[in-house]
C-alpha cells in the first residue's frame, strides 16, 4: 500500500444522503517511529561520512610500490561500497516517505444503511474473476471464489459475476455450471445461518478443525438447525466436487452431462483450442429472468462464463487484455457503476466488506489487480469529474440496459449472448483507444499497477481498507521458486514503468502529490536494488581472499554507526513480524527471501527490462501455481525451504553462497595456521568477517539443500555441481 496523506472529508447535505461513509485514523507511535528512523539515517551519513573520508585521504597518501596496486584496487572497491551506500540511503529514505503517516481506515455501516435507506437505492456491482488455465488454477478452487464473491451480504440482484477463462477449458465451464446449481442451496444457507467465510471449501475446513475439547458446547448463538443443514450442504458439495474430479481424471464431458446445457457445443467447434478459438460467452445465471431463484425463492446474482476469443494472429495481452473484455462485455450485460476485481484464488472471507466500495475514499494505494473495488469509469478511462461524480441515482448507469430491448422487451439470455460476443473478438480493439487510454494498460507484466497510476493521475483517489477479519484471502506461492519468479515478474513490470513515460515523476508532475511520486518508486526501484546487494555481498569477500580491509577495524569507533544500522534495523523488523502474528523461523525465512529476491529475481529482472528496451526479449506473464503437491506442502507448514528445481536462479543461489563460505573459510584457515597474526588479521577484517558470516547464516538451508537433504525439496545435483565449478573458479581467480 502506498503512503496516504491527502485531508479527508466528506460533504454533509441533503441530510443523511451525505453522511460520512467511513473514518480515518492515523497510526499510533509516530514519534517513537520517527526517532528510529532519523537514527537510522543519521548512521547511514556516518557510514557515507567515514568512507568519502577515506577515500579522499588515500588519494593524497603516497605508497610505496608494492602496495600501490593493492592500494589502487581497495580504493575502487571502497568507492563501488559508497555507491551501494549511498543508494542504499536514497532507497531508505523513499521507504520512510512511504511509512511516514499510515492511515487506517474503518466504515461506518449505520450510514450506509442510513444513505441507502431503500435497497434499491444501492448501486450494484460487477465482480470479475480471472482464470488462465485449469491445470494452475484448478477449477474447483476456482468456483469456491466464485461461490464466496456470489454470496456477499448485499442484495443478490445487485450483484453479477463474471468469470473470464484464458484457458478456455470445458472443465472450467463445467465446474462453473454445476456452482449456479450448488448456489441455489449454498446462498439461502449462508443468509440463514449467517456464516463466514463463504467459500464452501475455506469454510468446510474451518468447521473441521480438530477441536481443542472434546466435546464442546455449540457456541449460544449457534442457530439449532445449523449442524443439521451443514451436514446436508456439505454432502451436497462433496458430491458436486466428486463430480468435477471425475470428469478432469476422465479428461472429457461426459455425453450425459453434455446434453445439461447448450454451452457445450461451443467446445465441439473443429478449431477450439486453448489458443485458438471463437468466443464463448454463456449466461449461466440470467439475473434479470424472474425464475433464477434459490431454493428459497430469493433471486440469485448473475452469473456468466466468458473465454474472450483468440487467435494466434493477434496478442492476447493477458490479465489486461482479459479484464478489458470483461469491461465491454458486462457493460453490454449489467453495466455496473462499482466493478470488484479479484484473481481467482481470492476467495471472499468477509461477506460485508462489499460495503465499502472505497468510493469517496483518498490517498493514494495502488492498484494491485485483486481485491480492489473500482468506479466503472475509472477503469474505462474516464477522468474524475467533479460535478459529473455527485452521484444521486446510482442506478442511472443502468437505464441504458433495460432500455436495449426492442418495444420494451427484454432481450432473452442468449440473444444478449450473441450480442455481446462481438465485444470479446479480437479484432474489437484494433484501432481504438484500448489497452492506452481505455481500460487496463498492455505491455506491462503489471498492468494492475501502471494501470492504478493512470488512474490516480486523472484524478482518482483511492484508499486501502483492511478490516479486522480480512476482506480476501488467497494463495501464495508456496516454492521459494515460485516466489522468486513471481517477483521477477513483479520488478520486471515496475522498473519498466520506472523507465517508462509512466514513470511517477513524469506522468504524476502537478497530478499526484509529490509524496506519493516517491512512494510508488519503493516498487519501481527494486530491480536496481540487486545491484547495490550483489556488490555489498560479493566484493567485500573477494578482498577477503585478498587480505584488503574495506571497513573501519573492529576497535574503532567508526565501527558503531554499522553495529547500530544492522542491530537496529533488524531488531525492528524482526518485532514487526513477530507482531504480525509470525514466527522467529518466518522471520529468519523472510530475511533470507530477502536476499535470494535481490540476489536473483532483481537481477534477472533489470537484466531482462534492459534486454527488453533493447528489443531482445519480449513481455511474458508467467502464472503462478496454485496447487502443491502433498509433500511439498507438508514442507511448507514445516517452514522448509524448497529447492528441487533446476533453475538458473538456484545456480546463482548456490554460487555466490558458496563463493561466501569459501572466501571466510580461507582467512579463518589463514588465522589458524599463523596464530601470531591472527589477532591483527580479525582486527583488520573482523567486521568483513562478520558480514560473511552473516551472509552464510543466511545461506544455512541453501547449503544444505545441497549437500545434506535427501528428499526432493534438496538441489537438485546438476545445480550443485555447476556452482561448485563457478564458485571455485571465482575463488582461484581472487587469489591470483
Ligand atoms: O493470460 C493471463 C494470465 C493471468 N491471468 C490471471 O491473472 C491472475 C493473476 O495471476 P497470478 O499467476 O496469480 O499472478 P500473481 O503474481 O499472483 O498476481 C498479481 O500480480 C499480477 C500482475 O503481475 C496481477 O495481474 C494480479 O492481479 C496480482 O494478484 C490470475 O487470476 C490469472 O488467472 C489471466 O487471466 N490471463
Ligand atoms: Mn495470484
């Protein structure tokens, strides 16, 4: 979340109309914060201090000429250390403009009540979900999102979900039909017994945990029929789940369920491939229509299955490319003021944090493609417009829809179907304005952030909610692997956008407040980060093959202001984790995760965007899993590092961890041997020593995925060898 520090008010007429929507606080222990970062800061000057010093010192210093090479090489090593300082402090001194005042925010739902007295008053909502490919994304945990987004608290004919399947998979279809059945029994069973979460699956499991009692009493609120109608929902859902599992291992639809639905023969198309194929577009739920009904006879939220269409000719665009089709698609079908966009692992936790579309809100967090609410007319591209933004009938957006029939007539389901369509071609956006000025931006690997700053400079505010019981959860990658190359992709798109006329400075100059420029560079700039960290960690050990001392000796004074900087910078994270809720282990995990993200994603992420700017490489988005295999989720749960890949990130992994070890290996071997300079050796280069050291802590799992561990979470041998071979040869080449 990006810093927010616009004022905050809110108009009150027309009596209860304009009565505040939400509130927000600022954090507490600011000055506590405040002393402990200019602290920090002021031993980042003393470090910078202490070595211009002695670089400028050395310049005037005279050696003999023995020394003088030596002397000549430590002075660049020293200077390249003061380049990684200094922007080291820079990059510090963006992170504290991007801490400096949070803001919290909480809603006020009486108001909400009180404005919308009437139901219908309420606008409605579009909520997207996207899906890419049935193998990652199994349906199953798919249609859980989608079942958990269909049954918020808020008025059912109010809300429309649209799925969009990259994959274009018949099973995705498949699950999808069979959760428009399974939610004619699942809403009426949420509204009655009033549970949390809603997806089936999260909340099935969260009612299985092994109680800490034997038997315990059902909590005084616990509505009698309750175990009853879970019991039975329950099956309901197994079966269903029986069903979709069948039909992937079977991999095909069977005749028999072919014949349920007409949406089937879309698949029977000659042509239909996962890269290849016509639009489909089936409404699975027709809002509109009196008979969709739960069990109950409660109208159910529209629902609709869309695989916008491709051919190989033209550029699919992704995520963006995706989420524009549904903008024109549901425009055509719902037309939405409020659209909730959300990947499809995010499942609903919260079933009324819909109410709180983050609509009037301020300030400035990004855009990060799931969990955000937006106007409809922010996201088309639209600029804010005062006046035209007093809203007084929500439900104005809408007229033009209901108007579309001809003579007054509704138009039936699957003539809308065919109608839409065309909005989903490939060739609709030639020559227009999409994916630049309309809708989510192409060409970026993240369109959700560039996106959400093109918004903020047309005016737009928005604001970050965060509700006690959390508004969504959903999957993170669970491989380190993963997650290295998730935030590849991640520092790939943002240093692009850095580099980029969407660059904050540029595009955001007099249109976001210059606070908010900077903060977004603490996501822009973490690719070039890699170089500061690849420098701190890689010479300082080559000179200790060498013997040349780059920091003050360990009884100087000038030692303190790096004691400080490490002991308070890590005391301080360590306590926010910890608070947070984790463990010491997570912590420890998360450093190194740190390190490993700098020392590879970073890399290979400012290597790539400049391959790119040069036009050698070309924009790719690769999905992230989100299924495990059992074992390596058992290793998960045990806080066990993952490797078993052979990744040309784990090779540089594995090198410079190695290269660390080998380098404090030799001059503690060198101390041992001549035990008479040995006290002066760790004088000279104690505080280089405790730096490596602190890199091969960091590296403990790294080297024993290597040589150690058995199971297949270990390095594989291919990559240990290659490194071993780098790093050894790196090391010979320091000693001559
Ligand atoms: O061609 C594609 C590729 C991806 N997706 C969907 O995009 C979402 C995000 O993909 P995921 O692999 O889960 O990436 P993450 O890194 O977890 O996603 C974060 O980062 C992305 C930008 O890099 C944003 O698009 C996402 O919204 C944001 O949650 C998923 O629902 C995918 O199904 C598509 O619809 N079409
Ligand atoms: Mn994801």
């Amino acid at each position: 979340m990006a810093a927010v520090d616009w004022d905050i008010h809110e108009e009150e007429e027309e009596g209860n109309r304009y009565l505040p929507l939400f509130e927000a606080k600022s954090a507490k222990g600011r000055i506590a914060y405040w002393i402990y970062a200019v602290s920090v800061y002021v031993a980042i000057a003393l470090v910078c201090f202490n070595r211009l010093i002695h670089l400028l010192l050395q310049i005037v210093t005279e050696e003999d000429d023995d020394d003088k090479l030596m002397m000549r090489r430590r002075w660049w090593c020293m200077g390249g250390l003061l380049m990684a300082e200094l922007w080291y402090s820079f990059y510090y001194f963006i992170t504290q403009i991007l801490r400096s005042n949070p803001i919290y925010y909480s809603t006020l739902k009486k108001n909400l009540c009180r404005r919308y007295e009437e139901e219908k008053l309420l606008p409605s909502v579009d909520i997207f979900v996207c899906t890419a490919n049935d193998q990652m994304e199994p349906p199953l945990m798919v249609i859980n999102t989608v079942l958990s987004l269909m049954s918020y608290n808020y008025p059912s004919n109010k809300l429309n979900v649209y799925l969009s399947d990259d994959g274009a998979s018949v099973f995705m279809f498949y699950a999808l039909l069979e959760a428009s059945r399974f939610s004619k029994h699942w809403l009426p069973f949420c509204n009655q017994f009033n549970i949390e979460p809603r997806s089936p699956s999260a909340y099935f499991s969260s009612i299985s945990q092994p109680q800490p009692q034997p038997q315990p009493p059902p909590p005084p609120h616990q509505h009698p029929l309750l175990p009853n109608r879970c019991l039975s929902i329950k099956q309901l859902y197994e079966e269903m789940e029986a069903r979709i599992e069948e039909s992937m291992k079977a991999g095909k639809i069977s005749e028999q369920v072919k014949q349920q639905h007409v949406g089937f023969g879309e698949w029977d198309v000659f042509t239909c491939t996962r890269k290849d194929h016509q639009t489909i577009l089936q409404i699975l739920i027709d809002g509109r229509d009196d008979d969709a009904v739960d069990v109950e006879g409660r109208p159910l939220p529209t629902l609709v299955y869309m695989a916008r269409e491709k051919r190989p000719q033209y550029h699919h665009n992704f995520k963006a490319g995706a989420m524009n089709a549904l903008i024109r698609v549901s425009s055509r079908i719902s037309n939405s003021p409020v659209i909730l966009n959300v990947d499809c692992d995010m499942y609903s936790n919260n079933s009324e944090s819909v109410e709180f579309p983050g609509l009037n809100a301020n300030g400035g967090p990004m855009y990060i493609g799931t969990g955000c609410f937006h106007r409809r007319d922010a996201l088309s591209g639209l600029k804010y417009d005062e006046k035209a933004n007093k809203i007084h009938d929500w439900n104005d957006h809408q007229k033009h829809i209901t108007d579309n029939g001809t003579d007054g007539l509704k138009e039936s389901a699957r003539m809308l179907e065919e109608t839409s369509k065309i909005l989903a071609s490939c060739t609709y956006e030639q020559d227009t304005q999409w994916g630049k000025e309309m809708g989510l931006k192409y060409g970026c690997p993240v369109e959700d952030v560039i996106t959400g700053l093109s918004i903020q400079c047309k005016g737009w505010r928005s604001a970050y909610y965060n509700p006690k019981r959390k508004g969504f959860l959903g999957v993170a990658p669970t491989t380190l692997l993963q997650t290295l190359i998730q935030h590849k992709r991640w520092a790939e798109g943002d240093f692009q956008i850095f580099l980029s006329k969407h660059c904050p400075f540029l595009l955001g100059h007099r249109k976001i407040p210059l606070k908010l420029q900077i903060s977004y560079c603490n996501y822009l700039l973490w690719a070039p980060n890699s170089l500061a960290t690849l420098f701190y960690i890689l010479v300082p050990s080559f000179c200790l093959i060498k013997g040349i001392s780059l920091f003050p000796q360990l009884s100087s004074i000038w030692i303190l202001p790096y004691a400080y900087i490490i002991t308070a910078t890590y005391a301080f994270s360590a306590a926010e984790f910890l608070y947070s809720g984790s463990t010491a282990r997570g912590w420890l995990n998360d450093q190194r995760i740190w390190l490993y993200k700098r020392v590879t994603s970073y890399l290979f992420a400012l290597t790539e965007t400049i391959l790119k700017l040069l036009g050698f490489a070309k924009s790719g988005f690769v999905i992230t899993t989100k299924v495990a295999e059992e074992d390596v989720s058992y290793r998960y749960e045990q806080e066990m590092m993952e490797f078993g890949a052979a990744s040309p990130m784990f090779k540089v992994l594995g090198t410079t961890a190695l290269f660390c070890l080998f380098s404090l290996a030799s001059v503690v071997v060198r101390s041992i041997r001549d035990p008479q300079r040995a006290i002066l050796v760790v004088n000279e280069l104690g505080s280089q020593m405790i730096l490596s050291s602190l890199v091969v802590v960091i590296n403990l799992p790294l080297y024993n995925a290597m040589f150690f561990r058995k199971d297949t979470g270990g390095m594989p041998f291919s990559v240990t060898f290659q490194s071993l071979v780098l790093a050894s040869m790196a090391y010979l080449l320091a000693l001559y």
